[in-house]
C-alpha cells in the first residue's frame, strides 16, 4: 500500500474507486493564413461558443455551489473577452499565424508574464488563462458530470471548468498533481465539501484506475 503527501486542500476522508482523467488533447495541425480576416472571423466563433459555455456552467455553478464560485467562471469570460489577449492573438493572425497558434502563443506570453509576478492573485491568472486557452482547443474536456458512485478523481491538474461540471454525490475524493490550498480548484472543492488532496507529485501514474483510494483532505494524505 502506498502513502503520498500532498497539500490539504479541503477536509474529509473520502474513500472510492480511482478514476484518471486524462489530460485533454490540445494538438492541432498549424496551417497557413491566406484570409486573415476569415481567421479572425474563425477565432470570434470559437470565443463566442467558449463564452456561451462558461455563461452556462457559471450559472450551474451559481444553482449548486454559489455565488462566490460561479464568479470564477464569469471571471474566465472577462478574461478570455479582455482586449490585451484579444488584440495579441489578432495581431498575430494578421501577422499569417493560424488562430490555434496564436492563442497558444499569446496565451503562454501571458501566463508567464502572470507567473513572474510576487501575487498570488496574478498566479491565478495565468492558471484560469490555462484553463481558458484549454477550452478553446481542446477538442473534448474532461467531463465529471458522468462519474460512478464513489469516484477518486486523479488528475494533473483540476481546473475551474471541470469542477464546475462536477457531480458532487458522485465524487468520493479529489487527488491533482498540481495546485495549492489557494487555488480555485481548492476553493470550489472546499465548497463543494469533496476532500481533495492537491499536489501530489506523480499521482497520475501512481495511482490507476480500479485501485481503492483514501483521500485524507484534513493531513493531505492520500
């Protein structure tokens, strides 16, 4: 039997049967840009559906968990809306780089420039813009709204979009690879009162699917 420490992210020993979430797919092909303003076109769709989304899971959210945490999700509209990641992605389709591109590209200049920063709130920055450019690329995300009954969540990194689709009763306990007691993964969980273990390095191969897991939230003890 293993024993891992991670960082108490919310209360509670949860007890279920492993479940590793597999990181979303990002890949995609770059291509060359002969319209540019059909690029741009291409990419406001897309926002616009992510946006639409997200309006949709804040207001699940606001219903099931509150309104504090429905926040973090219209925060991620404001963001992905902002005109400084907005200007940068269309300066670079102008500049002949495909939308898919340029979203990575701008989205990585902003995480870091958010990373490089003392605050912890600029820290939670770059992970909701993480979580936003992963939206819009991923072909399909994590969906934790279909878990059976005593679900151990094991993921790289719980982001604000998957808990929000999450089925409380179904969920036993929650272990990432990533992430801190001041994150929105640890906020939403501390919410939703599903014990979490965040941090635990390797977690994702350690642990696999079918094994029984005990998530101790109060010690970080997995």
């Amino acid at each position: 039997m293993g024993m891992y420490q991670g960082v108490n992210a919310s209360e509670g020993i949860g007890i279920g049967t492993v479940m590793v979430a597999v990181d979303p797919d990002l890949t995609f092909e770059p291509h060359e840009v002969a319209d540019s303003a059909a690029e741009k076109e291409r990419y406001q769709t897309a926002l616009s559906v992510f946006c639409e989304k997200t309006q949709a899971q804040a207001d699940h959210m606001k219903e099931t968990v509150g309104e504090a945490e429905a926040e973090i999700m219209s925060g991620h509209i404001v963001l992905a809306q902002d005109p400084g990641m907005t200007d940068a992605i269309n300066a670079a389709i102008d500049g002949g780089t495909c939308a898919e591109q340029a979203l990575m590209d701008t989205s990585t200049m902003f995480e870091n420039m958010f990373l490089s920063m003392d605050d912890e709130m600029f820290r939670l920055r770059a992970a909701d813009i993480a979580d936003i450019s992963t939206g819009l690329l991923a072909k399909e995300v994590v969906d934790l709204s279909v878990l059976p009954e005593n679900t151990g969540v094991v993921v790289h990194d719980l982001t604000p979009s998957m808990t929000a689709t999450i089925e409380k009763a179904h969920v036993a306990g929650i272990v990432t690879e990533t992430g801190g007691r001041t994150s929105h993964s640890a906020i939403i969980a501390r919410a939703l009162e599903i014990p979490a273990v965040l941090s635990v390095s390797n977690s994702c191969t350690a642990l696999r699917n079918g094994m029984t897991v005990v998530v101790d939230g109060g010690k970080g003890i997995v």
